[in-house]
C-alpha cells in the first residue's frame, strides 16, 4: 500500500518537469531548442500509460501519468504553436 501512494507522489512529482519546460517556453515566447520529436514520444507515451491504467483501473497509474498526459500536451502544443508562431 506503501508503495502505491508513493508511485503516485513521484509521478505527479516527475511530471511537474513538464511544467516547467512549459514555463519556459511561454516565459521566452520561443520553443528554440526544445526537440518536437522528443515531446511527440512523451506525449504518446504519456497518453498510452493513462489509457492503459484506465484498462486496468489502476489509480496509481492513472493519477501518475493523468499529470503527465497534460504536461506533455501542452509542451507539445506550445512547440508547435511558437514554431509556427517565430517563422512567419
């Protein structure tokens, strides 16, 4: 029992790393230097393990990567946006 709340605290806490990137790119108005590629994987990722503790109805799994699934997201998104945003 232990265990499961821990696995949940750490990964809200790993997916704050999210956030903070986001902060980032919305504090410089820039997503310069962030990989799309690598975000794209996360965010796939991170939706896939949701999906997948849905199946099972595992909290554990889906309280961690729920975090995770709308950092990632918005990273991603944010990327896209200031790419597009910084070539016209």
């Amino acid at each position: 029992m232990i265990i499961s709340y821990l696995a949940t605290i750490m990964g809200v806490v790993i997916s704050w790393g999210y956030y903070f990137q986001a902060y980032d790119i919305l504090k410089k108005k820039s997503a310069k230097g962030v990989s799309l590629i690598s975000y794209i994987i996360f965010a796939i990722g991170t939706l896939t393990w949701l999906i997948y503790g849905l199946y099972l109805k595992d909290q554990t799994i889906v309280w961690g990567f729920s975090c995770g699934v709308i950092g990632s997201w918005l990273v991603l998104i944010l990327i896209i946006f200031y790419r597009n945003k910084n070539n016209d």
